[in-house]
C-alpha cells in the first residue's frame, strides 16, 4: 500500500468522502467557484449533458475529484484489473489537515487541463460505471444522521458558469434526474459509511487514528482483492460473525465498513 502524500497546494476543494460530519457527492473544477442552490426532490430540474452542448467534457478537465470505496468497486470492474491494480496506477492517497480519514482521489492526466483519465472526444470511457459525483451532477448530495439515528438528506444544485447544459431543453424533478443516473445504488454503499465518517468519537474529536489504523481504512474500502487475502482473514471473521469472507465484493464492502467500525471503536 502507498504512503499517505499531501495534495497540491492550488488543487480545488470538493465535497468528500472522507470528513467526520455529512458526506456529499461533489466535484469541482477550477473554472470558477460553483454557486450553490438548496434543492428539495420535488424541484424542477432543467439540465441535460449530452454531445453537441458546447460545454461537453470540460467538466471533466481541471477536475478535483475524491472517489468513494464503491466508484472504485465499480471502475475497476469495468477495466477488468484488480483493486490493487487499480489503486496503484489510477489513485493518489492523500491526508489532509484536518481531516481524520485519507482522502483517494481519481489521478488527472498531466496535459495542462488536469483532464480525467477516463475522458475521450466522444465522452466518458467508462460512463456505465462513473462515479457517484459525475453521475449526480450538477446536484450535489449531502448525507448525514439526525440526532434519532435516521438518515437526513441535504441536495445543492451546483452552477458553474462554464456549463451550457442549463440552456437544454430537458425539464424534470431533481428525484427523477438523479435515479435516472442511477445513483440509489451508490447511495446505499456511501451512507453505509457515514457509520465510520459520524461515529460520534469522530465527531467529537476523540478519535485520532493512527498510522497503522489510516492503513487499514484504505485497504479494507478501497482494496479489497488485497482485504481478501489478508493472513488476519480469520480474525476479521471471527470479529464480524462471518464463517467466511464474502465473495462478491458488495458484501465484502459492507462487511469491511462493519469491521473498521468494530476494530476503530470497539463492539
């Protein structure tokens, strides 16, 4: 597993995956900071990013963008290498001031445009399986849990002058764009997280992780051929009740969220 590095003093701050409070699904480019307008489901959303708006792909270029253990899952399905794989040549793990968990975030091409990796002329490579931030915008989603333990939901629509896509004639409600995106799904695996990111010891700021431990967090969510085979296999078990390990990643996830919570704070 690579070391921990310190992100680009001039790179662009996103929503993230990896904070103690909410988590949203978010990206920003540089081409000017997004205004942000609250959202509710019902709202009528006029938007449409197809090819021939004249905007197509720069929102892809000059891109921050923080990947989710299940955008990883999805991607390095679809390119066929393993998680491992996927992480060395497509992921730069950082840790920022401030933040109690590594951030991974999806490396950019060195072509003076920091364009993502996975863009081509005719759009994304790999759109069938793009991660929650790209399929949700220009909405932005923020998760988080009410005092009763219930999920809370907060939706921004994020407008940045570079996109034409507003000027499309395509109208509907924010709910029906986003599960056209295909987003429920991601949403299941990410809130699943907020158990690690809202753990009320993460909250209050009791919780200071140590190297070993921010190890771990990126191995078990982001690497999970490599969790799979760990010698310690049996210990993870046994500390989630499982007699073996899942052998669809979905449920490895779920059960490597279960087992961080258990090994950061206890049963």
């Amino acid at each position: 597993m690579a070391g921990f590095s310190r992100p680009h003093p001039h790179s662009h701050r996103l929503d993230r995956p990896c904070t103690g409070g909410s988590h949203a699904m978010s990206a920003t480019t540089s081409h000017t900071m997004p205004a942000m307008q609250p959202l509710r489901p019902e709202t009528s959303l006029r938007f449409a990013c197809r090819p021939g708006v004249i905007c197509f792909n720069e929102c892809c270029r000059e891109l921050d963008l923080a990947l989710f253990p299940y955008d990883v899952l999805r991607l390095r399905r679809a390119l066929g290498i393993s998680s491992g794989e996927f992480m060395k040549k497509y992921v730069l793990v950082t840790q920022e001031d401030g933040q109690v968990f590594p951030i991974c975030r999806l490396s950019m091409v060195d072509d003076g445009r920091a364009s993502c990796v996975f863009v081509r002329r005719e759009g994304c490579s790999v759109y069938a399986d793009r991660p929650a931030a790209c399929r949700a915008y220009p909405v932005g989603r923020g998760a988080s849990f009410r005092g009763d333990g219930s999920l809370s939901e907060r939706l921004v629509l994020l407008q940045e002058r570079h996109c034409h896509g507003f000027a499309e004639n395509c109208e509907r409600s924010v709910a029906a764009y986003l599960e056209a995106q295909g987003l429920s799904e991601y949403n299941r695996f990410n809130d699943a997280l907020l158990r690690l990111h809202q753990h009320p010891r993460v909250l209050d700021g009791s919780f200071v992780p140590t190297e070993r431990q921010l190890h771990r967090y990126v191995l078990a969510l982001y690497d999970l051929d490599r969790f799979r085979r760990l010698p310690g296999r049996a210990a993870i078990q046994m500390a989630t009740r499982q007699e073996a390990l899942p052998d669809k990643d979905e449920e490895l996830l779920l059960l490597a969220i279960d087992w961080l919570v258990r090994d950061f704070f206890g049963p």
